[in-house]
C-alpha cells in the first residue's frame, strides 16, 4: 500500500508527539473516520484539536483519510497499514491505535467503497394494484382483473429516479415471476458456486 | 314485458355517431333501402345503381349499429328486438344478427385498443453478474441480477434495463407471489362472481 507525497508528509507530523500530542492524535483519527463514514465534519470542533495549527490540522485530516480511503480500496491487512505507517516514522502506538479504528470501521467503509461507481438503476422495491376493469367509454362489460405493478428505482449517480410503472394481466405476471424465480435461482447456484471458489 | 317494450328499452338511438340523425331507424321502410343494405352486406356493391350519398349513409348506419351493439355486448335476443323495430325482412334480420355476432369480438378488441393505457408489460430477459472489481474498491464478490424490461405502450416498444441484487429478488418474488394470490381471494371470487 502507498500513499503520495504530501499524504506521507501529513503522516510524519502525525507522528511527531511536538506537534500531535496523545490525545489530539486520537481526536483527529476519530474525525477522519467521522468525515468520511458520517459525512460530518463536527470531528474537527473536537476540543482536543483546538490548539493545533488549522493548516497543519488541514494535511494530517487530509493523510489520515487518505490512508483510509486507500486502506479500504486495496482491502489491506493489518501488516500491509503497519509497514506504510512505519515508512512515515510512526511509533507502534500510533500505529496500533490507527489499526484498532479502522478494524472497527472497515465494514462500513467497505459498504461506503463499494457504493461508489456507475451501474444500472437499481431496483429497490416494487408496489402493485389490482383492480377489475368494468367498463370504459370505448367499451362496457370488460370484465377482466388487470395488475399495476410499479419498482421503485435508484439511480447511483443521482438517488432517487421516477419509478418504472407497467400494467399487466394475471397470466403475464404469472410468467414474469417465473422468470424472476429463475433468476433467483440462478443467483443462488452462483452465489454458491463463487462461495465455493473464495473458499479454495 | 314484451319484445317490442325489451326492443324501445334497449334500442340502438337513431344517432350515427356524427351528431346527425340520420335515417337509419325512422322512416327508411322503403324496400329499396333494404335491398340496398342487403347488398351492402354481401358486398354486391357492383350492382347498385344508387348515388354515393345513400350508400354511405347506409355504411355508416350499420358501422354505428355494429360498434355500439359490440361495445355494449347486447345479446343476441336484444340485437334482434333492436332491429325488429325498423322492419326489415327476416333474411336482412338474420343477416345482421350474423354479422353482428362474427364481427363482435373483433370490434370488440379494437375498441379495448382505444381505452386509456399505461405501459404494459411485453416481456423480461435476465442475466446474472458478479462485479468483481471497481474504481473505488478492489476483491469485491457482488452478485447483481440484470434484468431488461421490455414495455409496450401505444405502438412504441421501450427497455428498461434495471440491476438488483439477490436478497431484493426475494423480496420481489414475496410481492409478486402475494398479489397473485391475492385475486384467489373470498373477497375478489365474490365480486367477480357478482359482476358478471
């Protein structure tokens, strides 16, 4: 795992009790991991870090979370942050305290991670209505039960997408929850299968 | 009650659909007229010898008697008693009763066609995929299911192409099963059964 320049650069002074004593080094990492997983800068209002220089607060908040975002992308392991840290002059304190955050913050920002990117929209949820049609103005004595299916879409660029909305008969939703049956029974050989391969 | 007081109850109303009344039900007893409908309805038009005037008048009558007698699916004995009053011949009457009933269920269709409508659903393709890596995360193992929507609406055909995941398929297929189920009902048989 590698870091830039001036992530490195940030390190070194996190590392350097004069300018990062205990307590303000443990505020800023909690602020770092804040920032990124609760989109929340009220961290860095801590009031361990008010007597730290806005600038040099400024690059260690922006190294520490790039070596989380970078920890996170390369699923490094333990060993792997140590070494990086160490190549910055941190001591294995620092080290370790840098290690116990991020192992309690690695599934959420995997979640985070892997959320990022293009995709299709995603369905979300579905709502459906059934109703019988009796007659219209064109025709009377219709007779015939009729379904408005609607799924409920994500864009991931953007969130929220209009909905994508299709009337359909009872035999026509008959044959697409076979379809959407196979599909899952698709998924489900697959997910085995690939459970199967990470295993070996 | 009678046939004629069944017939002036559900009467086709002498109206072509054009605002006009025009003389389809009242006062054409002429026996020409009939021999030109006769002739309409076996498509002889070759050996009328009338102007354009009548024999559209005469087109547009028996499409106005067609339409509404398929769209309010009268029966047989209705359509009869609705005719009888004109006073055709029983060969024009059996005729039309004919008609009617081998061109209602095509009427019948086209006129569904011009109902108000939502996009409805043609038909479903799937395809299962695993991303394995993006930009922002490495050794990833995330199953999605893609899924092309194909919807008609109004001649135009549109895709969809839509993405979820296997736990939201379950969930999709707890809907869909649900309100499938749902007209096997008491509730829904009952008013079915009473509609009809």
């Amino acid at each position: 795992m590698e870091l830039s320049a001036y992530a490195q650069g940030g390190w070194r002074l996190l590392g350097d009790p004069r300018r990062f004593p205990r307590r303000p080094y443990a505020a800023l990492l909690r602020a770092a991991f804040r920032s990124l997983l609760d989109h929340s800068h009220a961290g860095l209002d801590d009031p361990d870090l008010k007597d730290i220089d806005p600038t040099v607060l400024k690059h260690c908040h922006a190294a520490a979370a790039t070596c989380i975002l970078e920890a996170g992308k390369q699923k490094a392991d333990i060993s792997a942050i140590s070494t990086c840290l160490e190549d910055c002059k941190l001591d294995r304190e620092r080290i370790e305290q840098f290690c116990t955050e991020y192992q309690k913050n690695k599934d959420a920002l995997e979640i985070l991670l892997g959320s990022i990117g293009r995709s299709p929209l995603h369905i979300t949820d579905v709502s459906w209505r059934l109703e019988y049609q009796i007659k219209s103005n064109q025709l009377h004595k219709t007779y015939q039960p009729s379904y408005l299916v609607t799924l409920n879409v994500e864009n991931s660029d953007s969130g929220s997408h209009p909905d994508v909305s299709f009337s359909c008969t009872m035999e026509q939703l008959q044959v697409l929850l076979s379809f959407v049956i196979f599909s899952m029974l698709g998924s489900s050989c697959g997910c085995n299968f690939l459970t199967t391969c990470q295993s070996k | 009650m009678t046939a004629k007081e069944r017939a002036s109850q559900r009467q086709i109303p002498p109206d072509c659909g054009n605002g006009e009344h025009h003389s389809f039900a009242a006062g054409w007893y002429m026996p020409t007229f009939e021999q030109i409908l006769l002739q309409i309805c076996t498509f002889q038009l070759g050996k009328l010898n009338v102007g354009v005037d009548t024999i559209q008048h005469g087109v547009e009558g028996l499409t106005y008697l067609l339409t509404e007698s398929s769209k309010l699916m009268i029966s047989e004995t209705d359509f009869q008693d609705s005719i009888r009053v004109l006073g055709f011949s029983d060969e024009l009457n059996k005729l039309l009763l004919q008609l009617y009933l081998d061109s209602r269920k095509e009427i019948r269709s086209v006129l569904s066609e011009l109902a108000p409508k939502l996009p409805s659903y043609h038909s479903l393709e799937w395809r299962l995929d695993v991303q394995l890596a993006s930009r922002s995360l490495r050794q990833q193992i995330k199953p999605a299911v893609t899924i092309k929507l194909h919807l008609h609406q109004n001649e135009d055909q549109t895709a969809q192409v839509l993405q979820t995941d296997p736990s939201t398929l379950l969930h999709l297929i707890q809907q869909l099963e649900q309100a499938l189920g749902e007209m096997k009902t008491n509730h829904c048989r009952r008013i079915v059964r009473n509609m009809k």
